[in-house]
C-alpha cells in the first residue's frame, strides 16, 4: 500500500508532467517552436523522457485531453486541454494508435514492417516511409527496396499517388550511405548510380503523381529524392542541402540537374559550392518546396494534395509530367554521373570521406 509521501509524490510528478504538456503545446500554438524543437529542447534542458508531445501520442491524445479534463477541475484552469490538443482529437489524429498525432507514425502493410522503407496503403494512396535508423542513409539495399516499392506501386494499378515520408521525427533523409560508397568497387558505384537514377526517371515519367512530405533535414541523396517528386511539402523544421562538396566529391543523385531546374542556376551554384543548408521558408521562397506547413499539419497536408491527384485523369497526368520535364536532363544526369565518377575516385574524395567518417577537418590537395 502506498504512502501518503508516495501518493503526494506522485501526484507532484503527474502535475509537473501534466503543467508542461500544457506550456508546450502553448509554445507551438503561439509559434515560439516548433513541435520538433519543443521537444528536442524538453528533452535536452529538462531531462524529459519521453518529451511531452512524443509521449502524448504514445499515451493517446483523447486519454491526455480527459485527464486534463480532470486535472483542471481538480487543480484550476491552467490545465485546461489547449486548442491544439482538442483540434488534433477532433480530427481523429489521437496518436500512435491512429498513424498520427504531433508526429505521424508508420502503419506499414504486411511483409512490409521490417524493410528499410515501409509500405502503407490507404486505398489509391501510398505513403513510403523511410526508416533506415540512425539517418534512412540510401544505400544499395534502400534502393533495391525503393525499386521494389516503386514496381509495386506501379503495376497494380490502383495506386495514383505516393507519398515519401519519414519515420524518424528528426530527419527525413541524411544522403547517401558514405561507407556503402567506400566498399564498393566503379563497376557497383556505377551500377548503384544507374539504378537510382533510373528510379528517379521513372517516378518523374509516371502517372503516380509522388510527393516528398519533408520533416525535417534532407541532405544530400535526401534532398535528390525529394528533388524527383512531383512535389515537396516542407514543415517549418525541414532544411535541404547537398552538402557533397564537403566530401571532395559532387552530388551524384542529381543535385546538379533538378536542383537549379527547381531554384534557379545562382541559387544551386551557391548551394552545390558552400555545401551550406537553407531552411524551409528560404526553400519555398526560391522555389525548391510548394508549400511550407506547420509541422503537425504536414503529413495530413500531403494526403490531402495526394488524395486531389488521386482524383485526376491518369493519362492527363502522365503526359502533362512528360511534356513538363522535355528538355535535356537525361544529358544533364550522364554529365553529372560521369563527373560524380571523375571525383570519388579521386584523391581529394577519399581524404574527404575519410576526414568525415573521423570527425576532422579534411586536407584537400586538389587532385
């Protein structure tokens, strides 16, 4: 049996825990942070663990809501359920147990739970989830999968539109899998070359309309399979770089092509050379995302926009996609595959990759 210390305790702790679910979704609703950053900040200032909104989707948003329901009748009106948390509950977002909440969460089909990307169907949908902890690098084994997926979703014919998500709440994509490249001889770099390019071809030609739905970092090979989607929804905590110059090396996935197709040739020679990030508003200013969204809204944003295609004719949309993308980025993509070849073999790309995987500065030599 507890003690009256223990029952006090407890209470103190549930209190404590309850007070800064309320100031965190406050900081959200009055956009000071974002749900991302409340979080992270919990937990590295706090020690909160799990952080409050995580652990309210964990929990489920509706049992939250009733027990601050409850906490703010017994303790006062400062633990009154805030509007986010009511909003998300009405729209049937409670959490883990319904795929989203503050954050979304995977549901993938069966046979699909332990791949490197995940399957989920919702009727003519399909979200794939990337989820290759601790950074859904690509590596050989992510792009078989993704061609897998992509075939999948293609020949049978009842999905129309595609959506590329992440599992993990802080990046979507971190590039390329670097100590794949290093073990790989020139015939496998560029076998591995050919076949991302081909998917990425291939999704641009298609009448699956694809949708990256940005959470956060994508970088390199990140930003290249968002770059290939008919469209990239960022939430405000999403950032997109090709940060290859940093490894002696180009962007190899097609940073080179898409990228000033997208932002213009000044803007992509800046962001190619510096290697440096831009945010999502900067991202959307300059063309690269269509839409900037609360980071909450994004994934029910890009089943929204995914559900308008679904709808639309499907011959219309491939030929449309067709017509749009004529010009040259087949020669464009030999350029640069010759030129990714040209530097990773170099001697620069190899002090490069070896000053990135030992955490030091590199020395570069020029040859």
């Amino acid at each position: 049996m507890s003690t009256a210390a223990e029952i006090q305790a407890q209470e103190l702790l549930e209190r404590f825990a309850l007070k800064a679910l309320v100031e965190s979704c406050l900081v959200v609703e009055e956009g000071i942070a974002s749900i991302r950053d409340v979080d992270l900040g919990m937990m590295a200032g706090a020690g909160i663990t799990p952080p409050p909104l995580a652990g309210a989707d964990q929990t489920g948003l509706d049992e939250v809501v009733a027990r601050l329901e409850r906490a703010a009748a017994e303790w006062g009106p400062d633990f009154e359920p805030p509007t986010i948390l009511r909003r998300l509950v009405a729209q049937g977002r409670l959490g883990v147990k319904t795929g989203q909440g503050f954050f979304p969460y995977a549901q993938p089909d069966p046979g699909w739970e332990e791949r490197p990307v995940k399957l989920e169907t919702r009727d003519d949908l399909a979200i794939a989830w990337l989820d290759r902890a601790p950074a859904n690098s690509i590596s050989p084994g992510v792009v078989q999968t993704l061609r897998e997926l992509w075939d999948g979703v293609v020949s049978g014919g009842s999905i129309r539109a595609l959506v590329f998500a992440s599992t993990s709440p802080m990046l979507f994509c971190a590039g390329a899998d670097i100590k794949a490249f290093t073990k790989m001889d020139d015939a496998a770099g560029a076998q591995l070359l050919d076949e991302m390019h081909g998917l990425l071809r291939d999704m641009e030609r298609s009448s699956v309309v694809s949708i990256a739905a940005v959470n956060a970092l994508a970088f390199g090979g990140g930003c290249e399979l968002a770059m290939a989607c008919d469209f990239r929804i960022a939430a405000t905590s999403a950032s997109f770089g090709q940060p290859e110059i940093n490894l002696g090396i180009i962007p190899g996935f097609g940073g080179t092509q898409r990228l000033p197709r997208l932002v213009g040739e000044g803007k992509a020679l800046e962001m190619n050379l510096t290697g440096e990030p831009i945010d999502a508003q900067d991202a959307y200013e300059h063309g690269l995302v269509t839409r900037v969204v609360a980071d909450h809204e994004l994934l029910d944003t890009a089943l929204a926009w995914a559900r308008k295609f679904a709808g639309q004719a499907p011959l219309s949309i491939a030929h449309i996609k067709q017509v749009s993308a004529a010009g040259d980025l087949d020669a464009g993509i030999e350029a640069e595959k010759a030129g990714f070849r040209a530097t990773f073999g170099s001697d620069d790309a190899r002090e490069g990759i070896a000053a990135f995987l030992g955490r030091r500065a590199p020395k570069w030599k020029g040859q």
